[in-house]
C-alpha cells in the first residue's frame, strides 16, 4: 500500500529555546485493521497499517509510537516537544508492507 | 500431562483469584497489560485519560493521555476484538508527557491507560466510553 499516502505535519516555525510546543501529524493511510470481510467474497481483508512512527529532533527523540490495528484510519497524533536549539525535526511513518514515509521540518530559534 | 487432585484446586483458586482482580477488564487485555508490566504491581493515580463519555462513530474516537515523568504510556481497549491501540514512548525532547490521538472502538467499554514512570513503577487509569456505532467493520 504506497498509493495515496501522503503526510503532514504541522510545527511552528520559531521556537522558545526550553519552552515545550504541540506538534500535529497526520498521514493519509486507510489502516486496513485485519479484522473487516470483504462484502462480496465474505473473506478476511489482510491486514495493512502503519506500525510505527517516530519523531526526532537533530536525532535525538522527541516520540516513538508503536501503532496496533485500532488506531484510526489517517492516524492522527498529536503531542509536545522542547528544544533548546534550531535545527531538524524528522518524522518517519513505517508501514506494514515495509516502506517507509517521512517529512521533515526545520525549527529556528527565536 | 496429568494433574493430581491437589494441583487441580491449586489452579482452580488460581483462576478464581483472577476473576476478582479489582480493575474489571476481560482475560485478552489483562494479558496485553501483563506483557507491558511484566506482572508488576499498578498503582492509581498521576495519570489522565481524556475521551469523549458518549462517541457517535467508534470508528475514531479523539483520546489523549498525560501522565507526567512517565517514560511510556500504553492505551489498551478492554472490549475491542485486539485490545492493543497503542504505545507512546518518550524520548528526551519530548514536551510534555503527553499526546492524543484517534482510534477505533468496537463498542462501549473502557479504554485503560497504563504508564511505566521513569523509576520504572506503574500507574494506570481509565475511561468509560459509550460508543454508538462501533467501529470495527463487524
């Protein structure tokens, strides 16, 4: 599943050096649980989802999420990060098939 | 493999002593908890779950938890088919130790969060939610 999938990510572009701000992703992805039946066939939808994402700020770690088939379909998240410097904020989405999704946002000081 | 009469009750006390674990969750999420814990002992309180009392759609439910100086905070749904939803482990840089997201609920039940602090105890809380339609393509 590599079609369609499309992340986004919303950081402030300044920060306060020490003072914590809220990150927002969200990445287009229909998260197949496992558990649905295909309405025709009556089998099983195998499963396909992202499994884990990870945020680093300059490789350090800002939030490493494990996902399990009952995140929604467009995983959303949503949580705080401090840094002290300007630098790189790297988000990577891994999915089941293997492949891997990132973005990258630069934060500055000021 | 054949059991005496006498390790026949010993189990038998052992399942009955399970069934009257304070926290009501069903047998499949206890288990999920127990592999986060490693069977250590959960204490209440310092930890928050915040989810709407009343979800129209299961299919994505807002929650968020926060539980300050934890290093890890796991969201597990007692009544969904995999209890699992998700683990969030905070690095250095992290803000605040807390963080929302959207998930899936197969019907009315209690979404548990436990968190490991960072002297490696364990807390835990939870939330009732009733769900309207659920939301796992049954």
């Amino acid at each position: 599943m590599a079609s369609g999938v499309k992340p986004r990510v919303k950081t402030p572009k300044k920060a306060t050096a020490g003072e914590a701000f809220t990150i927002k992703t969200l990445i287009s992805h229909k998260m197949e649980s496992g558990q649905r039946k295909d309405k025709k066939t009556g089998e099983l939808i195998p499963r396909s989802i992202i499994n884990r994402f990870t945020c680093e700020f300059n490789g350090t770690s800002v939030i490493d999420i494990s996902i399990e088939p009952a995140v929604s379909t467009n995983p959303y998240f949503q949580f705080d990060a401090v840094v002290q410097e300007a630098g790189d904020m790297v988000f990577t989405w891994y999915d089941d098939d293997g492949s891997v999704y990132d973005t990258t946002k630069s934060v500055a000081i000021g | 493999m054949e059991f005496s009469r006498r390790e026949t009750i010993a189990l038998g006390l052992g399942a009955a002593a399970l069934t009257f674990m304070p926290f009501r969750v069903d047998a499949a999420a206890e288990e999920v908890i127990a592999a986060f814990t490693g069977g250590a002992d959960i204490g209440e309180g310092g930890v928050t779950v915040t989810a709407p009392e009343i979800a129209e759609n299961g299919n994505t439910v807002p929650i968020g938890v926060d539980a300050p100086g934890a290093a890890a905070i796991m969201v597990v749904a007692t009544g969904n088919p995999t209890p699992n939803v998700a683990t969030f482990n905070f690095g250095e840089l992290a803000g605040a130790q807390s963080a929302s997201t959207r998930i899936r609920l197969a019907g009315t039940q209690d979404v548990v969060a436990i968190a490991r602090m960072a002297d490696g105890s364990f807390i835990q809380a939870s939330a009732a939610v009733k769900v309207t339609i659920g939301g796992c393509g049954g």
